[in-house]
C-alpha cells in the first residue's frame, strides 16, 4: 500500500519528486478569495479554477479574473492529467450565456476567458455555446476581451469555425503534451487532430478579422517528453500559425491522475522559451505556475517571452 505524506498543502507520492522550492503559492487574503466565489457560486457559474485545482486560482480570483468552465463540470473524457470529474453530463443550460455574461459585467473584468468540459455527447461538441456566450459577452459587456479555450470538437471543422465567427480576441487549444504521451496523456485525443484544429482557426479568422484574432495553445512539462519531442512540437504549433505558446510545470491536481516525471527548473523554462520563440511565434510565456489562462488579458497582450 502506497504511503501519502503531505506538503505544501498537497498530497505527494512518496517515491515521486518532491515540490521544489520554487513551487510555491502566493499568499492572498482568504476574504478576498471567498468573495470572489462567493459571487460566482451565486450565479452556478463553474470555474476550471476550482474543478481543475489550478495552483493560480487565489492568485487570479483576486486580481478579478477567473476562467469559467461552461457546459456543466463533467466531462465525457478522463484524461490522465486532469481532475474534473468524468461521466455523463447533464443538458446544457440554455440561460448560461446570459448568466456568465452578467457576471462579467458584475466582477468588472476587462478580459474573460471561457473553457469547457468536453462535451463529445452533443452533436457540435459544444460550439454553438461557445459562441453564444462570447456574443453575450460581447453585447452586454462592449470592450472586453474574450478569450475562447476550446476542446478539439473531435476535429469538426464546422464546429471550430462557428466559435470563430463569434469573433474571440484569443482561439486557445491546447496540445497539452508531446504525441508519444497522448495515449496515457490524452487518450481521446490526437495530435494531428488538435494541429487542424488551430490550423483552420489560425486560417478562418484572418480571413475574417485579420491580425485582430489570435490563436494560442500550451503544454504542460514533466511529463516524461524529451526536449527533441518538445522543438518538434515547437515546429508544428507554429507551421500552424499559432501565434501564443504556453509552457507550464504539470502538478498532479490528486493521487488519482499522473505522478509528476521531473520538476523543470526556471532556468530551463527560460531556456525553453528562447528556444521556442525562435520557431516565430509572436509571444512565449514560459515559467513553472504558467497555466494557459494564467493572467490571460497579459499574455494577449504581449510581444516576446515572459518567464513566470
């Protein structure tokens, strides 16, 4: 029988790598972070934040942003790295748009950023949702950003183009890890399949809004990836014309997904960022707590490399 012993709040394997020293949390103001999801819970609004246990959620619920996780907060995939719970989804709620839209507009955010679970039981994955809400968003909230984290719509191209066409400022899907590791990474999931994905995105919206779009995809890192798989991905994400690429340390959210390989260092973060900006994507943000929504309305808006 395996023995748990706790660290920094989380429960660590024993035989696996410890959380290094540069892992760590910031400290917040607990009222601070309770008012936030307070005034989301009010609303049955979910948030990726929570369902996935992302390490930055006190850090961006009190700074005013947070992801919201549509389309309920259970998932017709289990991936091997991803804590939301797995099963058969509940029908979608068709004021959801409006709701996460007014709320929005209550937590005066000036850069939302929407993801969902994958929803491989309905017959456009999820899309018209999608665009439903980044419209809603749009109307009640005039101004803001929306970024759009979209699962791969098992490769329906005319699903992709209707969020598309709802016009985010960002198109976000990750690849998440190198090819060899979907199979225990992203069973559900093709590589192949996420490059058209961003591919036909990257293509539809420049035909339709130019420069203003862009598109986006991240990776997590200790998984077990080789840097020689990394820089053939690197190359591939920008064949596709992704324009922003994210690096993050993977942290296993509980006992029950994957263990973590290694822990990067920061300094091989910055090396890997130098690396992959050189491939010619337009912003590389790179750093162990870096998450694909992290300080999103910043990533947008960045030219170069940012290691966090």
């Amino acid at each position: 029988m395996p023995r748990f012993s706790k660290r920094v709040g989380r429960e660590v394997l024993e035989g696996h790598p410890r959380l290094p020293e540069w892992i760590t949390k910031e400290r917040v103001k607990l009222g601070d972070l309770h008012g936030m999801k307070k005034d989301l819970r009010a609303s049955d609004l979910h948030t990726v934040c929570e369902e996935a246990r992302c390490p930055n959620r006190t850090h961006c619920f009190t700074h005013g942003t947070a992801t919201f996780l549509l389309m309920g907060e259970v998932c017709t995939r289990a991936c091997g790295f991803c804590s939301i719970q797995s099963g058969k989804p509940r029908a979608l709620d068709s004021r959801e748009p409006f709701e996460t839209a007014e709320r929005v507009a209550a937590l005066g955010l000036r850069f939302a950023v929407l993801t969902s679970v994958n929803r491989d039981d309905l017959p456009d994955g999820g899309a018209a949702h999608f665009a439903d809400t980044v419209l809603a968003i749009r109307r009640r909230n005039p101004g803001v950003g929306v970024e759009v984290l979209v699962p791969d719509f098992l490769g329906d191209l005319d699903a992709v183009a209707r969020v598309v066409a709802a016009g985010p400022t960002v198109f976000n899907h990750n690849t998440e890890t190198v090819p060899s590791l979907y199979p225990e990474v992203r069973p559900a999931g093709r590589f192949e399949r996420s490059l058209a994905v961003l591919r036909h995105a990257k293509v539809l919206g420049t035909s339709l809004y130019g420069s203003a779009i862009q598109t986006k995809s991240g990776l997590m890192l200790g998984l077990g990836e080789s840097e020689a798989e990394l820089m053939t991905v690197f190359e591939a994400l920008a064949g596709a014309g992704v324009d922003i690429l994210t690096l993050g340390q993977y942290l296993r959210p509980t006992r029950h997904q994957l263990p973590v390989k290694r822990y990067v260092h920061p300094d091989e973060f910055a090396a890997l960022g130098a690396k992959a900006k050189a491939f010619g994507f337009q912003t590389v943000y790179a750093g162990p707590l870096v998450r694909s929504s992290f300080n999103a309305h910043e990533v947008a808006e960045m030219k170069g490399i940012s290691i966090a």
